[in-house]
C-alpha cells in the first residue's frame, strides 16, 4: 500500500475526491471552490514538475490548471464536465497508487 507522505501525492487525492464530488448534486459555490483548488493543486504540481525538469508532466498540469481555473470558464456542460472529473480524478489516483508502485518494483 501506497503512503500518501509525498505532498504531491496528497494535492493528487484531495484534487481526485473533489472532482468525484463533483459528479453528486452539489451547490454552484462548491464547484467554484473545486476550480480554484484544481488552479491551486495543478499549479503546485506543475511547478513541483518543472523542477524535476519533468516537460511532459509540467505541461499537463499547466493545462489542466488553465482547463480548470476559475476565472474564464470553459463552457463544456454538465455531462461533459463529469467525463473530464472521471477522467482526471482517475488519472490522478493512477499516478499516485499504480504508477508509483510499478516504478517500486523497479
């Protein structure tokens, strides 16, 4: 089992459970809430990815900080947005449970 003492790894969790939340009825402010902490948490993690001198990583955390911020909203709807909450909340579970444990067994 993975532990979550890696920073990183804590913003990835937090940022999954709360665009998982965001597939349940929830009030407008908490998905304005949401987007300002994926703004938040995808831009520590993209800077956090340009010091490991990570290009790949810092470009997608770049643009999903920009997809998600809060500011000039993305007009994707509602069914659209809970596809890209799934997609993304999972690939961050991903990259923290099943991506770091391939790389231990390495």
């Amino acid at each position: 089992m993975t532990k979550l003492n890696n920073p990183s790894s804590a913003i990835k969790v937090i940022l999954a459970i709360l665009l998982f939340m965001c597939l349940l009825n929830m009030p407008y402010g908490f998905f304005t809430l949401v987007r300002f902490a994926a703004l938040v948490g995808f831009g520590i993690l993209a800077y956090k990815a340009s010091d490991k001198q990570d290009k790949t990583e810092m470009i997608i955390y770049g643009t999903l900080a920009l997809l998600f911020q809060p500011f000039f909203k993305i007009a994707l709807g509602r069914e659209m947005w809970n596809i890209v909450d799934v997609i993304v909340g999972g690939w961050l579970l991903y990259s923290v449970f099943v991506k770091k444990e391939a790389n231990e067994d390495n």
